[in-house]
C-alpha cells in the first residue's frame, strides 16, 4: 500500500473543505429566500417581468406584456419558466434557484476544465475556487434571471472551442449546439 505523504494529505483535506464550504454556501444562497420571488439581498430585480411572460404564456395570451406582442426576451427562458409553473406550480421560483444552482456548479466545472486544458491543475484548481465564490456567480444563482443559464452554456460552449483547438474533432457538435442554446435562451 501507498501511503501519502502528510502535507498531501492535509492539502487534499483543505481542498476538500474550500470545495464542501463553496457547495454549502451556495446552497445557502438558494435555500434561504425559499420561494419568494426576490431574495432579500436583491434590492429589486427582474424577477417579476421574467415570471410575467410565462404566466401570459401559460393563461394563453402568448408572447405578450400588456397585452402587446413583445420580441424583448429570447423565448427559451420564458418556455421554460411556463414548463416549470405548469409542472410544480406556485413553487417554480424554488425549482429555478435549485436548477440554477447545478448549472452554476456546472459553469464552475466547465471554466475549471478549460483552465486545466489551457494552463494546468493548479490554475485548475484556483478557477473553482474563485467560480465557487465569485459573487456574481453566487448572486445570479438566487435570482431568477437568465444570466445563470446564459453563463453555463457560454462556459461549456468555451470548453468545448477549448477541446476543439486543441484537436479533439468530437467537440465541433457541441459548440455548435452550445451556440444555438445561447441564440434560444439567451438574448
């Protein structure tokens, strides 16, 4: 058997803790407004517009505020949202804030990978702890916006370029549905 030597072992017990303490606190982000359409900490937002066109879409007034056809959002989100109301009803807000929790740990891991790919593991490793605590990343995760959506798949989209450069063919269908994603969802 291997042993490992202590300073490993104490670094891999304090990336461990850095990694249980960022998941924790964002978590925290996402549980503590529960299913009020504002986080405390928002000081406004948008919330309400963005629940707007999906309740017009779902009573069946379509793409509409005030009655008036609208192209000022990409339909992608609101359809979504008019999915998520039609499916869990009043507690949609909850279902987008622990859906746009995973999709930011996903945007940590897909800018933690290209890092990797482009300059190593220790800039790896820097990359998810500054995602994991960066607080624009960590606001857009209680907030029902469609930045969240828009940062994960611009970050796998850059991944994938990222494999695609470095010669790796399998990554050219991905980008390009990474790009559609972005034209649909968001504006």
């Amino acid at each position: 058997m291997i042993e490992t030597a202590p300073n490993h072992r104490e670094a891999n017990a304090a990336w461990l803790a850095i990694l249980v303490l960022g998941v924790l606190f964002r978590i925290a982000v996402v549980a503590l407004p529960g299913n009020q359409s504002r986080a405390p900490w928002s000081g406004g937002g948008g919330a309400p517009t963005y629940a707007l066109l999906p309740q017009n879409l779902l009573s069946g007034k379509g793409f509409t505020y005030a009655s008036q056809p609208t192209a000022l959002r990409a339909p992608g989100y609101p359809v979504a949202l008019a999915g998520l109301m039609w499916l869990v009803g009043s507690k949609y807000v909850l279902a987008v804030r622990w859906i746009q929790l995973f999709m930011g740990l996903g945007t940590v891991y897909f800018c933690s990978r290209a890092s990797v790919s482009v300059f190593g593991e220790k800039f790896g490793r820097a990359t998810v702890v500054i995602g994991l605590f960066f607080p624009t990343l960590i606001y857009v995760t209680g907030e029902v916006l469609t930045e969240c959506t828009g940062l994960s798949i611009w970050a796998g989209g850059c991944l994938c370029f990222i494999c695609k450069v470095q010669c790796r063919e399998s990554a050219s269908a991905p980008i390009r549905s990474s790009r559609a994603l972005m034209k649909v969802l968001h504006p």
